[in-house]
C-alpha cells in the first residue's frame, strides 16, 4: 500500500529531525536579540569586564598593608591626598605609603591602592588626614579589572535563547550586533470547504477557521515567523499550487483541516505530490495526534497536522515547536516547563501510545505537588482547552494512572 | 529627617500598588492579541459555537433509535437517501424513519438525524442501502450546537493573559477585534558620570551603560513597552526635566544609576523634586534591593532602582514586573513559574530581611526536585546572572537553609 507506514513514537518521530539543521545567520542589534539563538563559534568577551578595578563601597582607597593591625584603639593616621571623582581616572593618583584617597562605589582605584575602606570604619581628624579604624586585607572591598570576564572567556553558553542579563552583558562589552540563527517562517494553510474565514458570516454547514488563527499563535510563541496562507478547498492541482509557493518562502509548512478520511487522504496526497518532497512520517503513536504526517523537501518541513484544533495543538507543542526551536540555533527541545503533579482523580489510558491529557492545576497541600485534574471534552471542542492549563503525559507502558499518582505535566506557556 | 523612611516587607511594597489601577482599553485585531488581556467586562459567545450539530465520525447519520437493538448477525437495513458533503447544509436532508444519510467528520447533521454510526460498524448492500452493525445512542458521535459555547456563555477568564487557543476560541466565533488594556510604557533613564552608551569607545574611569539594554529587555519580556532616555549626567535640574518629559510619556519611570550613597540621595533628590510626586517607599526589607524607591504621580509609578545590574534585576522581577503586569489588566503578580528544589549546599542568611539568592539547576534524583546550587558573585558582577536559572527565596524569619533543606525557586522567564 502506497504510503504505509508504522505509527512511530514521539521520540522516533523527534529522532527525523536530525536531518534538518539550524537556520542561516543574520545580524541583529543587542537591543533586539531578546529570545534569540547566538549562531557560530562561542562568543568572547574580547576585553576585560569591568575595565579597572572598582571599588565596591564608599570610602578610602587605600594601601592595604598601611591598615594591617589598625582598631578602633589604635587607628591608622592616612593622608588624603585628593578624590575619585565618579567617571574619572583613579590611576591618575599613586598612592604612596601612608596616603589614601576618596573614593566612591563604582569608581576606579588609584595606583598602588589595592583595597577600600569603608567610609563607616574611618573619622576625618581634618581636610588631610584620615582615621582609619579597622583594617582591610588587599582586594577587599574592591572588584578586579577583568573579575567578571576575561578577554578570552566565553560570555555565554551555547543554544541558549538570550535573556535579559545576556543582553547586558554583551552592552557592557561594548558589543551592539550580535550575529544569530534567522527565525524560521511557519506558512500555515487551512483546508476544507467547510471552512469560512473568521470574518466572514456563516452559511449553512460552515465553520469557521480557527486553526489559522491558533497556529499562528503558537508559532509566534515559539519564537517564529507566522504567515497564514488562509483557506484553500479541496482541491489537489490548487492545492498543490499554494503549498509550492508557501514552500518557497518558509522554513515549515502546516497544513491543517478535518478529520475525516478523505481529509487524511487528500493532505497525504499533497504531501506525496510536492515535487522533491520526500514522507518520513505517517502516523504516531500518541493521543491524540495519531495522524500526523511529516514531509522533508531539502532543509524544509511540511506537517500535516490533525483537523480538531486540540489535537493540532498537541503535535505542535510535541514536534512543531521543538522543530522550530532547532531551526532558531536550539535543540529539538520542547522548551516547556515540566512539573510533577498528583492526579486528583484516575485516569484511563491506553497501552501503546503515549497520552496527553489536557488538566487544569490547582494547589495540593503545603509541601504537596499541585494537583492535575483532567478537562475532558472531545478533541473537536475548543473549551476544555481554554480552561486546561497543560498537558499530563502518560507513558505508552502504562495503563491508567490511579487517583493520587505522581504524573509529569507540560505546563502551556 | 526629611525622606526617612523604614524598610518595608516586599508584601508591604507590593500593597502600596492598590492607589494603581488598569491602563485605559484599546482595540486589536485578534491576530495581534497574544499576550494581551481583555478589559472591561466578560466575554460572551454572542452565538453558538458549533454553530450546528455536528458528526464527529465519518459514516452515517441516523435517527437512533433505528438502530436500536441492532447486531453483526442481526444488523439493521436502513435506507441511503443521500450524502452531505462538506460545508454543505445537512439540513437539506430530513431523515424519515429507516433512513439514513453519509455523512463526513464535521459534517452538519440532517434535521431528525440523532446519531452517526461509524462506517466501521456498516456494510453497504448495494447504493441505497446500508447495513447497520452496532446501535447508536442519541447523540452518540455528534458534538451538538452550542456544545462548546452557548451564546451567553462567559468564553475566557478574567485576568489570564491570551494564549493561542483563546485567539482560536474568539476566531471561531466571529470575532475579529477585541477590547484589552494597553501595554504598559515604561521609560528607562540611567544616571552616573562614570557611564558611556555601549557604542562609545570608553575613556579612563568609563564604564558602559549595562543597565538600560538589561531594563528594556526585562521590560519587554514582562509585557511593556520600553523606551530608553540615555544617560543623564548628575545634574538634578537636567534630570529633573528629562524625568518631567519621560514621565508626560510613560507609565512608569525606572532611573537606575550607581551604589553609592551620594548617587541614592540623587536619586530621592529626583524623585521628590517632580513636581506633584508623593514618595511611597523608601528601602525594602530584601536583599539584595534594599535601597529601592517608589514615588508616584497620579497613576503613574517611578521606581529608584539599585545601582547594581543583579540588584535592579531582582527589584524589577519582584515589583516593577508585577506593577506591568497590573497595569496590563492582571493582578500585581509576579508571572514567574515558582519550582520546589532541594539547595545543594548550605546558604546563610539574615533574619530581619528577605533574600533572594540566584541559583542554578540540576535535575535531582528520580522523583526528587531539582537541586538549587547558589550562584555567588557580588552585586555588580553580571557573569552569576549569566549562570543562575533562578532565584532561590528564603522567608525573613529564617536564619539560612541546610543543604537540602527544601526552598521555593522563582524561574527567571
């Protein structure tokens, strides 16, 4: 039979992925690198962070050795021989033995000046001399040119998406393009003649398109470039047209229509038509998102994905979204948040395939994992979706899980 | 003494957000509302959703009850009047008693029709007739009208930003635009003498400016909207207009500048010196953040931040975050996934102030939580942040955790 093929698992269906890679390079400024992949070769700081050495209080940069065995009983007598200005050169004082100089959190030491004292532990005898009542050993008190990076350390960890603090980073070494990993075009297509677009008034048997609009959602919240190609019917020679063109200008293609055989058949049929393409997937073994198909044409993707909007989402978060994570420089990575959970109830399932059940999450007691409870609903119903808050995954060798059991949840994001 | 204030307790900082209310509404289209939260009040459906019955199954449309008491050896012959094609009106078709109809997943229902039996459960005798192996309950494989949303049937929760099925929900209904809360714009001013913008070659005493890239990012990632006023020199009359302008165009003000103690009282200076400003808080129970300021002006909110980028990044998590989020139409909460982990080492800790220790995490043993290791590095070292995957809460009655001891871990987004 033309297109058979076995359900797979998920992590058979994750294994094909190993054969697209990561998108090309573009350069982009700090300022706008927020959630995206540096691409090529770890990135270096190139020069010390901070530039000098800082003091880390208010005070008087001093030699350190000038306060050895000073106390309150019997301070050290320093002569102050100027001020630090904030944003001037410390270095242009030199500290001989016995001298100190001002200094403020931030601002550069002087030469020979390896330590500060805060100006709590000191008393101004005069405008010259200082008390110092407490001693301070050398480097204390003082961040050290280069403590933060050093020239040829790595600033970041690879596959990272940048975050806040990265981002700061990479300004205070001066650097204000970063180079990164493109983000990868998601073209979405509907199909179905029962579809209406959400703008445009029902007629007699007509639905109207929410996948479009879900899809393209969760692509931009996994760090994609949607582009909704709308409603195309069901048409091979049409359809065919629109996917090749989409093909050209995105990275992943999602087909997404009814549920019914013919549906099925005719997706297979545009996936299997597609000039290059070649089908590596044709069914999974999970629930829902059984009939998923997965074609490759050169570095692209195209999905078909299940017709029931819920059962889309769940291949989604499964595959589409860690597939777009390894386009933008990440691994194949579902990048959600896992926690444990205790069912507040039993749950049927099936041995064989792998389940997800959609469950909202409310507080179990102090020191207790929240608590799962599942939202049922059938997968053509959009309801239990917006009241779920994440995925319970159940494993393919298990039967149920009994009221009570610790089970992983997928929170949404 | 003018400007004294205590410290007080985060909860105490976040109570002084009860004078702030939800920015005013604005309309988007619903492709556009990711992340947004709907203002005013609930949503309602405003029609059924399914518009009509449907058939979850592909197969037969039936009226039941002429399928009752069928078998594989005993089936029931009933009569094939006709099929309904997708997206066509089933409501053409009315099923006569012995009749039946094909019809597709999806599909409307003919009028009188009750049940659809699965084409697994049929054998076709010759065109007109089907044979009918299994008996269906009324409303067995159809999703009737009005399942997932009754016209006045309140859609989404109040106060949950919008996710990718709720955008589905709202398209599958009709509608196109929705009302929600503007996003919060958040102004960012550095101060300090010492600070260079991150594309000036840096001259002796210079540091570049780390803290406004990190704020806007923090910013944008929180939801708001950021815009960067530079670096202001430390002129109060200089600042004091920037801030003026900066305030006329912002809902919350965020000056950040160096530690020392002459830059704090600059920095009060400011806040107290805007015209029409009443002083909230002075000083937080926490640390590190201690030195935080709030001032506000009508609905409008300025923040003192901490000179120390790692200071003024809890400080943002732990009430600027919170205080978009509200503006944006949800609760001063923090919006950050709080884990349990087990600390892999003992940390100390004061009584009398909250702290927030930045943490990297390892999975733990099979079961357990994750294991929280502290990240240590002083404040104004960012390469800790760079490292840490959270921060790590210890309560103010406690004097420190043992090693694994269990604690509370905010994840940074």
């Amino acid at each position: 039979m033309k297109g058979f093929f076995q359900l797979i698992s998920s992590a058979d269906f994750l294994e094909l992925f190993s054969r697209f890679s990561a998108l090309d390079q573009e350069t982009v400024p700090v300022t706008e690198a927020l959630g995206r992949v540096p691409a090529g070769a770890g990135i270096t700081a190139g020069e010390q962070l901070p530039p000098f050495s800082r003091s880390t209080m208010d005070g008087f940069a001093v030699r350190a050795r000038d306060t050895f065995g000073c106390s309150e009983s019997e301070p050290a007598l320093l002569e102050i021989v100027g001020e630090i200005a904030m944003g001037s050169a410390g270095t242009a004082f030199t500290l001989k033995p016995g001298q100190a100089v001002r200094i403020w959190t931030g601002g550069e030491l002087p030469k020979k000046g390896d330590g500060v004292v805060m100006v709590e532990y000191t008393h101004l005898m005069d405008e010259q001399t200082v008390e110092i009542c407490r001693p301070v050993a050398p480097g204390e008190n003082v961040i050290r040119a280069g403590e933060d990076f050093e020239p040829d350390s790595e600033i970041l960890p690879e596959k990272r998406p940048l975050r806040p603090q990265d981002l700061g980073v990479l300004s205070g070494l001066g650097k204000t393009e970063l180079t990164v990993h493109k983000q990868p075009r998601v073209g979405i297509i509907s199909t179905g003649d029962e579809l209406v677009p959400p703008d445009q008034p029902l007629g007699p048997g007509k639905i109207r398109d929410i996948n479009s609009t879900t899809l393209a959602a969760l692509v931009t919240e996994a760090g994609g470039i949607a582009r909704c190609y709308g409603i195309i019917e069901d048409d091979l020679e049409r359809m065919l047209a629109v996917c090749e063109a989409a093909l050209q200008e995105n990275d992943i293609l999602l087909l997404s229509g009814g549920s019914s055989v013919g549906r099925r058949d005719f997706t297979l049929q545009v996936l299997e038509g597609l000039q290059g393409s070649e089908l590596l997937a044709h069914g999974v073994a999970i629930r829902p998102g059984k009939p998923t198909l997965l074609a490759a044409r050169g570095n692209r993707a195209v999905f078909g994905l299940p017709g029931h909007v819920a059962s889309a989402m769940v291949v989604f978060y499964l595959f589409v979204r860690p597939l777009i994570r390894q386009f933008s420089g990440l691994g194949p990575t579902l990048g959600l948040q896992k926690i444990t959970a205790l069912t507040a109830e039993q749950i049927p399932s099936t041995i064989g395939r792998e389940e997800y059940v959609r469950v909202s999450l409310k507080s179990g007691r102090e020191n207790d994992p929240p608590l799962a409870t599942p939202v049922y609903g059938r997968s053509g119903l959009l309801s239990p979706l917006v009241r779920a808050d994440g995925l319970l995954v159940i494993g393919r060798d298990v039967k149920g899980l009994d009221k009570g059991a610790r089970a992983g949840v997928l929170l949404f994001p």
